[in-house]
C-alpha cells in the first residue's frame, strides 16, 4: 500500500497477529493461490460490523443481512486479486460492505469499477475515518434472513 501512495493505512503493526488469528479460528480467513503459490488473502465476515452501525453523510442502501470484506492483501505477484475475492464473497451472501481510507486510491477504483456504490463515512475501532461501500445484488433484500444452525 505504501508503494501505493496510502502510506498510512494500515501502519507497522496492522492488521495485528491476534487478528488475524481470531479470524483464521473463526474460520472467516480465506487465501487465493495461483498455480499452488499464495498471491492473496482476506477475510469475510458474515453478520452484523459493529463499525457499520453508525454511518455519517449518506446511508446504506439496504439493511438487510450482509457480509464485509477486511484486510484484502494481495502479494503483487497477480493481477485479479480483488475479483477473485469479490466473486467469492458473493457467492457466499449476495450483500457485501466494505470500507476503505481516503488515501486507498486503487481500492476506491476496484470497488467502482465493480459495481459498489459510496454510501457514507464510518469510523473503524480505532476512531479513525473509512468510507463505506456496499453492494447487494439484484432481488436480495431486508425479507431475507440469515440464521446459524
């Protein structure tokens, strides 16, 4: 990111080592290969972000049951990263939120480029600003419900 021109993302020390292994426990931390290499990772997290239950200048387009996408990484060895991420996570819940920083210029245009639209600003656990995208597929709406078994 740094080489990026968003220096300040994610600092030194994010995401942290508890993080990411409180996702991998959960079982809500994927990776992307390529020819058996690793090139990608994330996570999707399907319920409720608290981060997201407040947002400020603009709203969500729906409330209905959602998945977020956190801590998108790709190696630069591949290209598609993003679209092979997004294209998993819709397969899983057809509803997804994502936020990114101001400084996140190539993140803001993958996620015009694939259809999510700006709907605000929200502040993450550390009080600092991201900007909210979502997108929800055609026909998905608040009348459908999302229960564990």
């Amino acid at each position: 990111m740094r080489k990026g021109g968003n220096p300040s993302q994610w600092g030194n020390n994010r995401p942290s080592v508890p993080v990411l292994v409180r996702d991998i426990q959960n079982g809500c931390s994927y990776v992307i290969t390529e020819k058996d290499k690793l090139c990608g990772v994330f996570s999707l997290i399907i319920g409720t972000d608290p981060a997201y239950q407040v947002i400020q200048q603009g709203s969500w387009l729906n409330e209905a049951p959602y998945g977020t996408i956190h801590r998108l990484a790709g190696n630069g060895s591949v290209k598609g990263i993003f679209s092979a991420c997004l294209s998993y996570c819709l397969s899983q819940i057809p509803n997804i939120r994502i936020d990114t920083h101001r400084d996140n210029l190539i993140m803001q245009h993958l996620l015009t480029k694939n259809g999510f639209t700006r709907c605000g600003i929200v502040h993450v656990e550390d009080g600092s600003e991201r900007i909210a995208y979502q997108k929800s597929l055609p026909g998905y709406d608040d009348s459908v419900s999302l229960h564990s078994i």
